[in-house]
C-alpha cells in the first residue's frame, strides 16, 4: 500500500519538477521586514512618476586618453539603447576630469525580474564600446540583474551534484549494485513532496523563496534523507540476522531505531521554525521551507523506504545478504577497539579532544562579518567590474544613490540637510506626489563601505530632527545597511531559541537533564571551531569576509544536524545501558553506531559541500562552514568527545532518570515515550505482507 501511495506521490509531484525558481525573490528588498526605512522608501516610490524604476550607468573607459571619436561612439551607442529599450531614459553623459572615462546615468521600470533583465541585457549588446574603450552596464540595475543570474540554474546544478555524490557514496557504503537504489528512491520521493509543498505555499501564502533558500532544500532533502536511510537501513540489516522473517525484522527495526530518527527529524524541524522569530523574510522563509523539506524527508524514509525494503527483502542487499541466525563479532572491528580504548581512559581523551576544538575556534579572532554587493560573486560579472571602473573616475556612489522621502514642505530643509552630510557629493529634489518629495543625494563614497554606511546613518539621524518632515531615507546602500543591522539582531534572539529548543528535545527523548546540556555544550564548541577553521579558510582564499547571515544559518544547522548524530549515538548508549551499564552501554553504543553515524556524516558533508561549486560566495560559505562542520562532529566530537565525557561522568549523566541511581537498573524498553508507540504502530503496518 505504501509503495502505491508514493508512486502516486511521484506523479502527482513530478509535473512540479524544476517550477520553484519561478518563484524564487533576489533582491534584497524583498528580504527586508515591512517596517525597515528601506521597505518604506521602496513602497513610496510606487506612488511617483517612474516609481517602479532601477537607477543603473554604463560606464566607457579609455586605454588613455578620450578621443572624439570615442565621445561619438558612446553617444551613438546611448541613442541605440535608447531606441531598443522601452522606457529606458538616459541622463548626459559626463566625463571624467581625468580626461579618460564617459558614463551617462539610466533608469528602467521594474515591474517583474525578467523584464529588468532582458532590457539590461538589451543594453549590455547595444553598449559594448570599441576599440581601446571598454563599456560596462552597472549600477543597481546591472548588479541586480547579474545577482538574479547568479540562481539561475542553481536547483538544476544542486540535483545533479548532488545525486552523483550520494549515488557514489552509497555504493561505496553499501559495496551493493542494487541496494543504493532503494534510499535515492525515497528521496527522490522525498524531494518532490517537499517542491510541490514549498512551490504551493509560496504561491498561495506569500512564503519568501530566496534562490539560497530553494538550493538549501535540495540539499537538505539528500543530506537528511539519505541519513535517515543508512540508519535505518543499518538496524533493518542488523535485525535481519536476529528475524528469519523480514516483516519482523522491519518492525523491530521501526521500533528501536524510529524514536531516535523521529526525535533527530524533530529537532532539525523545531530548530529551522526557530527561524520565522528573524526579521530578515530570507531567513525567517527558510525556517518552513526546511521544515517541509525534513519533515518530507522523515515521511518517505519511514513509510516509502521500510515498504521497499521490505518487498525485496534480503536479496536487495546482495552480494552481503544478512543471513538469519548469523553471529556478529562483538569485539572486532575498527569501532569496538576504539569504544574500549575510549573506556579505559576516558579524560584524556575527553580533555584532549576539548583542547583542540579551542585552538581551531581561535580562528574566530579574524573574522570579518560583511559583504559589499561587489564581492557577492566567486567571479567577477560586468557589473562588479564596472563599479569599480566607474569608482575610480566618478563619485563611487553614482550608480546606486541614496533616495529621502519627506513631506513636499521640507523639500528645502532636506535639502540643505542632506548636503551638510559628510561624503555626500550631490543633491537634487526629483518628484512631487500626494503631498510627499523624493529627493536623491549622491555619495562620493564606495557604496556598502563602512563609511557610505555612516552617511546614511547621519541622513536619518539629522532628517528626523526636522520637525514634521516625516522623512525616511532607503536605497541600495540603506538596503544592505537596513539588512546587516537585522541579521544582526537575528542572531541575538535565534540562536538562544534554537540552543532551548533542542535541549528540550534532547531532555524529552533521553529523560534527563544533564545529558542534554552536555550534548548541546558539545555542539557549541564543535561550531566555535568550524566558523574558526573556516573564517582561516576564507581569508586563505581571497574572500573579503563572511556574509552577514551565514553564521545564523551555520549555526541552525550544525547545532540541530550536529545534535542529530548525538541523538542516533546517544539513545543507543541509552539503550544499551539499561542493560549493560554506562560505560559498556557506551562501548557497545560506539561499536554498533560508529561505522553507519560516520557514513551518515560523510554523506551530510559531502552534499552540503555540492553548494561550494556555486558562483555565489554566501553559498559557497555556508557549503563548507556546514560540510567542515559535519565532519568535524562525526568524526570527534560525536566518535570521540561524546563518549569520553559518558564514560567519565558515568550513571550521573542520565541525572534525574531512574537510569542515574544504578547502572542497569531501569527496565529495558523500546524507547521514545508516545514517539516509540507511534512508530511502533506504523511499524507494524509496513511490516503486514499487505502493505
């Protein structure tokens, strides 16, 4: 039944396949909360003349000095991109006083994305300059058309990558030609359910999709899809030498390792909701979008992949069919030497491995939070080149001005205002409506620099002295000032929330309180050393910095993916306590979890890595932050760190549960509260022959 059910699915899904860029926002205004200046000015201007108008310049550079010839050139180029463009409206054009540059000012509607871009488009093919004179369209227009280029094809390019990775991955995992099959199925599953849902609600409910965010999904989907598969994979092939009938070994599997995958599913779900509390529309959209995704992810692996597992039964895992009644080694292999070299000497271990996640967070120290608009790409499109060109030969902020909205009566008064600010090279009153005046003011400053920042600052601070100006000041450079200042209070109040959540969560499935505490202390640390390593990384490469919304990003996901691993590593020891005591409960734990956690992780690391091959740096960033991340907690913190601290604290670890007053004196049970009888529950229906 349940096989039926997502085939279903699929096709239902499938014509949805690739339709979510549709619907996808870049630009940096829609991220922004409605009552930011910046959101304000932008809803403003809909009610002037040209309101809905991107300022841009195409800028001409000579290899020495201009010739007339050159001046005929641009000014013929001007009219032609004049006549290919509707409402395209050039201002003069102006030379530079070093006699070797020309550029003129333009502005073009904006009533949708691909329009703006076929018209920059349509001037980059008109204004190509020519022999010894580079032209570049750039300004706002042209760095928001190249940052929209930038997503286009991302969801495509994330699919294929990450596939090949996974499908690799699991046959080298596996060493089967057919099992791998069967968990790229389920995701597959999977990811259209979660496309079809997010694609829906952002159509019908006005949910922000970033290009970010919608290439996160894909590889969140794979990443905790393929987890959830190995684990349970793993216990269903663990089972299957325990059950000559394989229903019965499905149902134990679902009823030993469901809670733990239930309880991982739900803290990565609880902690991406934390995200709807930011005020960045990004990041508080990627908060349900991540959500669905998991939650997808966790209904194809425990109803899709258990129902095709069971169909094929053992043959699926030919050549190494799991025979029943086969004894395994308990004392060989790589992780049963290390869970007991772990026992025998815990605090060491536990000490040593704490000391060097503090010497790798020390990189910490250079981190710089910040990125300019021209240092968005890994490659340098027109627009970034010609920002730079036209900065130095014109005022820097030429092609991205500041814009005052304020009552038409204190037009005067702004006026005055704003040219008293420092760094401001010109200002001009532009349009009257509804009693209400747009005036712009030019910066001769790098825009997105500290100081085009303290411009605007001053703008607003000085503006809201003049009594009954109402005025608000927005903009490209207010935009990315206006954005910076809310990831930054975005990370204040998320973080904490996620850090409480998920040791809530930890609290409930492992019905203690110190143990989650010191499992959440654990993945702090682990992220401290990751954005360490990684801000050394990309000093290393040449990045000016890290985006300002990556560090809440990396962490959401390293602390409830991190504790994830904790979680599948941890209720294992737990149950392998109740009947062994702590320290052997940890030793077993570690030799039966540590060869399929470790596996899980590579897989996690190796698609979040798949974003590294992007043309953007945010995500680029948040690629290797997270994968580095992953690696680091499986294969030390999770193998290593976390059963040192066990071992050492012993039964006081599981402190107030009956668990702590006596090693293996707690009845053993399936584990999970009214999680386990759920699972249970659809345990039992996927393993009757007629599901």
């Amino acid at each position: 039944m349940f096989v039926a059910v997502w085939l279903v699915v699929l096709g239902f899904t499938g014509p949805f396949a690739g339709k979510l860029p549709n619907v996808e926002k870049n630009n940096a205004i829609a991220y922004l909360p409605a009552s930011s200046q910046s959101t304000e000015v932008n809803n403003a201007l809909t009610h002037f003349p040209g309101g809905q108008q991107v300022p841009g310049v195409v800028v001409y550079v000579a290899s020495g000095r201009l010739t007339a010839a050159d001046r005929s050139l641009v000014a013929s180029q001007r009219a032609e991109a004049a006549r290919r463009v509707p409402d395209f409206k050039p201002a003069a054009i102006k030379q530079s006083r070093d006699g070797r540059a020309l550029a003129y000012a333009f502005a073009v509607q904006q009533p949708d994305a691909t329009k703006l871009a076929d018209d920059i488009k349509a001037v980059r093919q008109v204004a190509v300059g020519g022999p010894g004179l580079k032209a570049y369209t750039t300004g706002a227009a042209g760095l928001l058309v190249d940052s929209v280029n930038a997503f286009k094809g991302i969801d495509g390019i994330l699919l294929v990558v990450t596939g090949i990775v996974v499908i690799v991955l699991l046959l080298l995992i596996y060493r089967s030609p057919t099992l791998w099959l069967v968990p790229l199925l389920s995701v597959v599953g999977a990811i259209g359910l979660s496309e079809w849902a997010v694609y829906q609600l952002a159509v019908h409910a006005g949910l922000v999709v970033s290009g970010q965010s919608g290439g996160i999904l894909t590889v969140l989907v794979f990443g905790a899809g393929t987890d959830y598969a190995l684990l349970l994979t793993a216990r269903y092939r663990e089972e299957l030498r325990r059950h000559e009938d394989r229903h019965e070994a499905m149902r134990a599997a679902l009823r030993r390792a469901g809670p733990a995958i239930v309880a991982s599913a739900s803290t990565v779900i609880l902690g991406l909701l934390c995200l709807l509390a930011a005020e960045l529309n990004s990041e508080s959209g990627l908060g349900p979008i991540g959500a669905i995704g998991i939650a997808s992810a966790l209904l194809a692996q425990l109803t899709f992949l258990p129902a095709l597992l069971v169909v094929f039964g053992r043959r699926l895992f030919w050549p190494a069919r799991p025979a029943y009644g086969a004894a395994e080694d308990q004392e060989a292999g790589f992780w049963a030497r290390t869970g007991r070299r772990i026992a025998r000497r815990p605090r060491p271990i536990w000490a040593g491995s704490t000391l060097l996640l503090v010497v790798l967070a020390l990189g910490l120290s250079g981190l710089h939070l910040g990125l300019q608009q021209t240092q968005a790409f890994v490659k340098t499109p027109q627009s970034v080149a010609g920002q730079k060109v036209y900065g130095e030969h014109f005022p820097a902020g030429g092609g991205q001005p500041v814009i005052v909205i304020a009552d038409a009566a204190t037009t005067s008064q702004v006026v005055r205002t704003v040219a008293g600010v420092r760094g401001v090279t010109q200002v001009y009153p532009v349009a009257t409506a509804q009693g209400r005046a747009e005036t712009v003011a030019i910066l001769g400053l790098q825009p997105d620099s500290p100081a085009a920042f303290d411009a605007v600052r001053t703008m607003r601070s000085r503006l809201a002295a003049i009594p009954g100006s109402r005025a608000i000041v927005g903009g490209d450079i207010a935009t990315t000032l206006d954005t910076n200042n809310a990831a930054t209070t975005d990370r204040y109040v998320v973080m904490p929330l996620v850090l409480v959540v998920v040791m809530i969560v930890l609290g409930l499935l492992l019905r203690a309180i110190v143990a989650p505490v010191l499992l959440a202390a654990t993945v702090v640390l682990s992220f401290a050393a990751s954005m360490g390593v990684s801000t050394l990384v990309f000093d290393a490469i040449g990045f000016a910095g890290v985006d300002q919304t990556i560090p809440l990003l990396a962490f959401i996901f390293l602390v409830a993916l991190g504790v994830d691993y904790n979680i599948f590593l941890v209720s294992r020891i737990r149950e392998e306590a109740l009947v062994r005591g702590t320290r052997e409960g940890t030793v077993a734990g570690v030799r039966v979890t540590g060869g399929v956690i470790t596996s899980a992780g590579v897989v996690l690391a190796a698609t979040f890595a798949a974003l590294t091959v992007l043309p953007l740096v945010a995500l680029v960033e948040v690629g290797f932050i997270v994968a580095f991340g992953v690696l680091l907690d499986t294969l030390l913190v999770r193998s290593v760190l976390v059963p040192a601290l066990i071992c050492d604290i012993g039964s006081p670890v599981w402190w107030p549960s009956a668990l702590a007053r006596g090693d293996g004196a707690a009845p053993a049970t399936g584990g999970g509260g009214a999680v386990g009888h759920t699972v249970q529950h659809a345990g039992r229906r996927l393993a009757d022959p007629r599901g």
